[in-house]
C-alpha cells in the first residue's frame, strides 16, 4: 500500500443505537422533508446489545463517493443518502473561512462501511441506527458540530431519536422548511435504571411492506390516522413524557400498548390493509394481558413497530419470571445461553398455577431468541483504531 495514501486518508469511526417508539410515528406530512404528522417519543436501547457502527474515510486518492452496508456496495446515488451527505458537505464548508477545507477533505471523495449487529430490515429500527450513525461519524469526519437531528431526519424520520440516549421525543414541528422538526432527550440512560427491555425476535425475514412505502399508502387512505394524529397523539405525548419522569410503570405501560395497538389499528384502516404482526405477534400480546391480569397489575408491556418483533418493557425483578413464559409457551429450538443474547438473565421457576392462568398452546420455535437489554447512550466515537471497518486502502477490511 503506498505509504501516500495512508498519510493522506482521514478516517473516524462511531456507533449508533436502535430506539424503539413507544408513541408512534406514522404518516408524513412532507415526503421528501421527512415531516411527520404527529409527534412521537421513544427508548434508547443499548449499544451493548443493538448498534450499528459505522467507518467513514476521505483520500485525494478516492475517485467516487461509496458506500458498504453489511458487507454489500449499496448505491451510494440514493436520495436520503445523498440528502444526508449533502447537509453535512454544506455545513462543514460554512466552516472554511475558520478551518482550511483541504485539511477537512471536502474537496475529497468519501468511503463509508456500515455494518449492524442485529438483523436489518426486519422492523427492527435499523435505518434509524443507520442513518443516526452515518450523519454523526460524516460530521466527526468533517468537523461539523451543529445539531444533527434535523439532518439525520432527512435520511430516516425515527434516526433523530437515536441522536439521543435515554427517553427521546421527536418534534413535529410546524414550519413548512421543517426547521423545528427535532429530536429532544426527555431524560438520560440513566433516569430510569431498573427499567428493562426485551426483544423477542419472531422473524428475522425482510418485511413484505417498508414503512416508506405502507406510511405513504396510511396517510392516503386511513382515516384513522388523521385522527390519531389529530386528537389523540398531543394529549399521549404528555401523558407519556409525566410517566418516563415519574417512573411510573403502569402508565408507561398501558399507553406503550395503546399506542402499538392503534398504530396497527392504522395499518389494518389502510387500504389495501398492511399486516406487520403475525401468528407469534398475536400470541405475545395474549401472553402479556393474561400474565398482567393474573398479577393483578401491569408488570410488562409490548410494542410493535413495522414487524412482528415484539418489544417487551418490563422492571428488573419481572424480568426472569417472563422470559421462562416466553421459554414455556414459545419452545425454543435450543436451550439456554443461545435462546437469551444481552444482559444476563437469571433463571426462575413457573407455577402450576400460572402456566394454568396463562393457558395457551405453546408455539414450538415462534421465538427464534431473545435479546436482554436497557435504555442506554446516543451516538459515540469509537477511539480504537483497530476497530476501523475500512483498511488502509479505504475499501473494506475482510471482516466488515
């Protein structure tokens, strides 16, 4: 490799987290903007667990812009990419008076390798974390440090929450430029530490409808979400950001699952109708009723964004009693340790009487595995240069 090259090449890597809404954004009322109709809050989940992480490069040496997304090229001409990679040129160059730009790169091309720990496209988040993760390490790269929510928005809406650690409301803001239209924390990782998260990965399959492209068709078609966004939402959002501060889990819960519901209530008002829960999704959401009922009060809640992955919010000490539920009435194939990725889980015994109160058929491998997680940190620098995802040459190292 010529010594020029690595002399010249500037590299930053950086993590982003997967957030999960539990008041929903569906339905936007600018597409290319990505101005939603309704406000929406959501949880940081830890990048322990869920991140992507990101690499991003600039030479003299490079001939085109390009992009690698879990080891594939993808088309780096893509609008929201281009609109993101477009900002963040525009701002760094605002700076060039103060800093010379040749230092910053900018007249150079970029090379960008992304990779996500957890499978892509399958309602779980990824385009949020994505996005999140290429507009922080492309404003590392180029020495841009303004707010970066209203950026990250424009390449997937629900990305400017994961700018943001902790509890996280998104603005819809009421100006046409979407100006206002920004992600705010509500509270840190750290407001809340006994609350914790589960998710149950019921299929890890590419979605047969993408929320670009079902939100669209909702905001055309269903009345429903005009509605929501209307009359129900504003009053949700306060009563949702009340309960996050006073840690108060049976609200927190109770609207969590209103919402999901309604938002998929939505989709069914949609038409043609999108179905994004499945078999499992439906045996979750009995699983959760009767195990609350049978508790008499609200111990766990689902959610359920454009997939039928459910997100199980519960408290730490519900947390061992729940996930052999989940063992007892989804079987899975293999045992123990590998059913259960994250945060250690301890393991518990089910009454009689409980399995009893529960009563459903149990669904052999409805769950494939269960990661363990909590609220965690918003987008960081990754300072070890071994974990770079692009070589010296600036393309991809064999591992990426």
């Amino acid at each position: 490799m010529p010594e020029e090259l690595v002399d010249k090449t500037h590299v930053v890597t950086c993590t982003a987290p997967v957030n999960i809404a539990v008041i929903k954004y569906w339905g936007k009322r600018n597409e290319e903007l990505i101005l939603p109709t309704n406000s929406s809050l959501s949880v940081t989940l830890h990048q322990d667990q869920l991140k992507t992480t990101t690499t991003a490069a600039t030479s003299r040496l490079f001939e085109e812009d390009k992009i690698w997304l879990n080891g594939k090229e993808e088309d780096i001409n893509h609008p929201r990419l281009q609109a993101c990679l477009r900002e963040i040129r525009r701002l760094a160059r605002k700076r060039r008076n103060k800093v010379d730009s040749d230092a910053l790169g900018l007249s150079h091309k970029v090379h960008i390798c992304s990779v996500n720990n957890f499978p892509t496209a399958a309602g779980l988040a990824s385009s949020a974390a994505g996005f999140a993760c290429l507009v922080y390490t492309l404003a590392r790269l180029f020495g841009v440090e303004v707010e970066l929510s209203g950026i990250a928005r424009q390449g997937s809406g629900s990305a400017c929450r994961s700018m943001y650690g902790g509890f996280v409301q998104w603005l819809m803001g009421q100006k046409k430029d979407g100006k206002d239209s920004l992600a705010q924390q509500v509270e840190s990782e750290s407001h809340w530490p006994e609350l914790r998260i589960l998710v149950l990965v019921a299929s890890a399959e590419r979605k047969h409808v993408g929320s670009t492209s079902g939100m669209q068709t909702s905001v055309e078609t269903s009345s429903l979400l005009k509605y929501r966004a209307e009359s129900v939402v504003p009053g949700r959002m306060e009563e949702m950001i009340t309960a996050v501060r006073r840690k108060d889990f049976p609200a927190f819960a109770e609207l969590t699952m209103k919402d999901s519901n309604q938002f998929h209530a939505t989709c069914l008002d949609t038409y043609p109708p999108i179905f994004y829960l499945n078999r499992v999704s439906h045996q979750v959401i009995h699983l959760v009723h009767r195990y609350n009922k049978h508790c008499g009060e609200t111990r766990v809640a689902y959610t359920f964004d454009a997939g039928p992955n459910a997100v199980i919010f519960t408290l730490q000490q519900h947390v061992p009693e729940f996930v052999q539920l989940v063992q007892h009435f989804f079987p899975p194939e293999i045992n123990g340790g590998q059913f259960i990725k994250g945060l250690p889980v301890e393991e518990a015994s089910l009454s009689d009487d409980l399995k009893q109160a529960i009563g459903l058929e149990p669904m052999p491998k409805g769950v494939s595995y269960v990661i363990s997680t909590q609220p965690g940190p918003g987008p960081r620098v990754v300072e070890d240069q071994t974990q770079h995802l692009l070589g010296s040459d600036g393309y991809p190292k064999e591992s990426a």
